[in-house]
C-alpha cells in the first residue's frame, strides 16, 4: 500500500500536537507554589543551586518584662517562647523530589468573627535533610513577620534564598501570631528583642557541636528582613532609635512603664545594642512613621545598606509619610527604594490561600495577603529578584550583582537588567548614596 505525501508530511506535526497535548496537561496538573516562576519572573527570582532543608526549632528568651501584664503584681517579668523556622542548604541530590506541607491557620486570636482555621500548603524544601557543609558555612537572614502573621507568611522567600546559599530563620513571634494574637504593646517592645534574641541564639548553636547549625551558618555576615511591624523593628535594629514622642505614646498605652526609652534615640543602652553582625536589611512597608515613632535624629542612625519595599497606596504604613519618608531620613545609609505603584500595605506574603477564597469567610482572610491592583505571585518573583541582588552585593559582597540595582544607570535603557521587555510597568526604583 502507498502512503499518500500530504500524510507524510502532517505524520510529524500530529507527533508534535499529541507529545505538546501530553506536555501541557502534566504541566497543568502540577501544582503552583508560592514562590514559583510566572513566565514574566525577572532573572534573579529563579531558585538557586541548593537544595532546601527546613527544621523547626524552639528557644525561650528567660526574664523577659510582661508588658501585657505590667503593674498588676508580682515582678512583671515572663519567660517568652520564641519558636522558628530554618532553611538552610542541604545534601538533598534530587532538587525535584523537594515538596513539604506547611500547616497555617487563618484567622485571628480572641475576635469572635475570625475564628482560627487550620489549612496546609506546599512549598519546596525537605523537612529535617542533611545539612550540606562541603561548602562552608553560609550567611544567616532573619524574616520577621508583621502583627499578625506567622514564620510561614514568606515562604516564596525563604525557600529561594535558601537555595541561593543562605540560612535562613523566620520567628513566630510571640502575642503577634495568628494564634497568640494580644495586646499590641507586646508587639512595640518586643519586636527589635526578639530579632537581637535570635541572631544570639543562632550564634550561640553556631558554635555547639551538637547542632545542625554548627559550621553552617555564619552569623558575623547576617540580613535582617522585616514586614511591616517586622519592618518597624529591622529599622530600629539597624540604628533608629525610637523617638522620646514614641516613648511617651507607648508609656501611656502601658500605665506608665518607661520600657521603650531603652530603644530610644541617645540611650546609652540602645547605641550599645546596635549589632556589628547585622551588615543590611530589608524593610518591606515598616509600620510607624506616620505614628511619629522616628525622627530626624533617629533615621540618620541607620548606617547600614538598606532596602525598602512598599505600595504606593500603603493605607497601613503610609508611602510618602511612611516608608519614603524613612527612606528619605535615612540620610548616612546606602539605600534603595523600591515601590509597587498603586500597591496597598501587602507587598510582601505569600499569595492568599485557597481557602481564605470562600464567600462565607470574613473577607479579611483573604486580604490578609492579596492586593486588590497586583498579583502576589508577581510581586512573589520581583521581591526574589531584588532581594537576591540586593543581598547578593551588600552581605556577600558579589558586585556582579550590582547591575539589577542600578535599573536607571543608563537613561537610554528600555528595560532593567533582568526583566523581560515591557515588564517593569508599574515600578518604580530609586537610590541614594549616604551623606557623609
């Protein structure tokens, strides 16, 4: 029998058209997860080399003042828990194989409308891998979540920058969970402890012979990133002292303790705390400059490099009278500016979960995370980007990555280093060098 040439020649083309039909339906059943690339993803936001590990610790910062509890007896002071998440690089072989469950609740403590609802979602790491040591030890990065949220609210981050050599720890911190939800003067003195409390413990593991952490992380080289109430304490981690007008507000919210003088612009105390290790941070949307928790004097005490994140139509932390506004005060750093134009306050979790999507919850699930002009998963992949070369030049001291800041260095340019064409619309990056 003779095969007509018309077969012939479309013999190939229904190959291809069943193989790409084949191609695209497992491509389509795989699940996205946060942190994934989007076709448009800039070029830094792809995972890196290493394979991801992820362990769950619990430290407890002993004698610690119970600001909720202040005046009402015996000596006000509690031991507080502070329980984390590390990612770190691991001997994993098969970077495929990476697929772990997070359990999270939505919701919020004590409010009688937003009851606490347990759900799970993936992300890409191994629960308790190997550690991987053949490659020394790596710099450490604290994320500190914003009130409320969890250690699991940025994990589309956390994961990727441990794959990029990095480890990694986010706190739980304590009366600013979902689940622990209190009064906020808990979360206005504790935020900067907490973060100081961590990177001592972290050094502390990264010298016992016991621990995973022994000759893996390097804490003398750390990041600090903060969201929102997180932001609040990175800023004043890294030099900001609070100003005497935030002192007075939080002394009357807690019957007259002077507990935030001790992080107060000029206090012996606080310019004692400032921490060597700590070489950058990363503010998304910080909360409390339209407060009048900063001043002048107190901004200009950030001398470390420095990143800011945030939405132009921030109605939680402010923009022009918020985070530019501490970006512009912070005269004595090298610092960038980046915004999401017309982005409200949620620049930086995880894209809402599905969950939080039914009718019958308080819409407040959702808007937790989403952003009512941008899409998370976007926002998701230019973070990694720019927190990967920001990180990459200033902790690891890599200049090729200097080029994916300087995006207006050449006014001729159409497109930033590392975008795709026609894909910064909506974006806006500025930069300033220090004063002295």
């Amino acid at each position: 029998m003779k095969i007509k040439a018309p077969f012939l020649f479309t013999l190939p083309l229904l190959i291809f058209f069943f193989t790409y039909t084949i191609s695209f339906a497992q491509a389509q059943s795989e699940p996205f997860i946060y942190g994934d690339l989007l076709p448009d993803a800039p070029e830094l936001a792809a995972g890196g080399e290493y394979s991801v590990g992820v362990r769950t610790l619990d430290f407890v910062n002993e004698n610690q003042l119970d600001i909720l509890n202040y005046g009402k007896g015996d000596d006000s002071l509690y031991n507080r828990p502070l329980k984390v998440e590390v990612w770190y690089p691991s001997k994993n072989s098969n970077k495929s194989d990476e697929l772990i469950s997070y359990d999270e609740v939505m919701g919020q403590n004590g409010s009688p409308t937003r009851p606490i609802i347990p759900f799970t979602f993936l992300g890409r790491a191994s629960r308790d891998a190997n550690p991987l040591y053949s490659d020394g030890s790596f710099p450490l990065v604290i994320v500190s979540h914003g009130y409320t949220g969890s250690r699991y609210l940025m994990t589309y981050l956390t994961e990727n920058l441990a794959s990029k050599g990095y480890v990694v720890v986010a706190i739980d911190h304590t009366e600013a969970t979902f689940r622990d939800a209190a009064g906020f003067q808990s979360t206005l003195l504790n935020r900067s402890l907490d973060d100081l409390f961590v990177l001592n413990e972290m050094a502390r593991l990264e010298k016992d012979g016991n621990s995973f952490l022994k000759d893996l992380v390097d804490t003398e080289n750390t990041a600090l990133i903060g969201y929102s109430m997180g932001g609040y304490g990175a800023v004043n981690v890294a030099g900001a002292g609070y100003s005497p007008q935030a002192a007075q507000l939080f002394g009357g919210m807690t019957g007259g303790s002077n507990a935030l003088l001790k992080r107060t612009v000029g206090n012996p105390e606080f310019e004692a705390s400032i921490d060597p290790r700590i070489k950058v941070i990363v503010a998304f949307a910080p909360w409390g400059m339209q407060r009048g928790v900063w001043n002048a004097e107190g901004l200009a005490g950030i001398k470390i490099p420095s990143l800011f994140i945030a939405g132009s139509k921030d109605d939680i932390s402010g923009y022009e009278d918020g985070t530019k506004a501490i970006y512009d005060g912070a005269i004595n750093s090298e610092r960038y500016l980046l915004t999401f134009i017309e982005a409200r306050h949620n620049v930086a979790p995880n894209p809402a979960p599905k969950e939080s999507l039914n009718p019958e919850l308080d819409i407040n699930e959702y808007l937790r995370y989403a952003d009512s002009v941008w899409d998370s998963r976007r926002m998701n992949n230019i973070n990694q980007h720019f927190v990967t070369a920001f990180l990459g030049k200033y902790l690891k001291g890599e200049s090729s990555y200097q080029k994916y800041l300087d995006v207006n260095a050449d006014p001729e340019a159409k497109e930033w280093p590392g975008f795709k064409p026609r894909t910064t619309i909506g974006l806006e990056m500025d930069q300033k060098k220090p004063n002295n």
